[in-house]
C-alpha cells in the first residue's frame, strides 16, 4: 500500500498536501482500491466555503456511492476538471493526477488533527 510520507491524512481516507495557505485533497491508495473502478466523480463547485469534515465530492464506482470529505475548513480554489471526462485517473494516480480539489484553509488549528503516514498506516 503506497503511503507518501510528506502528506498528511484523515481517519476517512482522504489524503492532504499542503503548500502555504493551499491544501491539495484526494482519497488514499487504500481508498480507491476499497472503492474498486471508479466511473464517476462529483466535484465542488470552484468558490464554494466549505467546513472540516464536511462532505464535498461523491466518487462513485461500479459498487456504490462514497462522500469524501473536506479535511480543512476555508474555500474551494480549484477543481480536478479531468475527472469529468476521465474518473478512473483516481484509481490509476490517486496521489497525482488523481487529486479531487484545493482549499484554501482558514483555521491552521485544523492541520494538527491530520494523521501523519505512520499513523495513518497504524489505521488501516
């Protein structure tokens, strides 16, 4: 299971990549592998407030429908637009070209809540 130790996690299998005042989102290696084939993702809007651990994207595979949730609070500044037309990048480079969207983040307390890769690979 590839776990990148420069992100940090959540207890619901998203992954976070941060960058100054910027967190990167997407699911997990283990995620997309328990979700199965990916065939369709339902992104954000760009813009939109958003809250910790509040639902944000539904990915849904050949099984079911799955929320992913925001692991910061602040603003939607960017959406993977390629997911619309290709889903199945999340199952092929989850932590790449597979990102689902950014937040700009307004409470760094927040940060401190995500797992780091040691503890998230204790989780699973």
């Amino acid at each position: 299971m590839n776990i990148p130790q420069n992100l940090k996690y959540t207890k619901t299998h998203e992954w976070v990549k941060i960058e100054g005042k910027k967190a990167t989102v997407g699911i997990t290696d283990y995620a997309q592998h328990e979700i199965t084939d990916i065939v369709h993702v339902e992104l954000p809007e760009n813009g939109r407030a958003v809250k910790k651990a509040q639902p944000v994207v539904v990915v849904e595979s050949v099984k079911s429908a799955f929320d992913i949730y925001s692991p910061v609070s602040g603003k939607i500044s960017a959406v993977n637009e390629e997911l619309s037309s290709s889903p199945e990048t999340v199952n092929q480079d989850p932590y790449g070209k597979g990102f689902l969207f950014t937040v700009d983040f307004t409470d760094d307390k927040e940060l401190g809540e995500l797992l780091s890769a040691d503890d998230y690979k204790k989780l699973i």
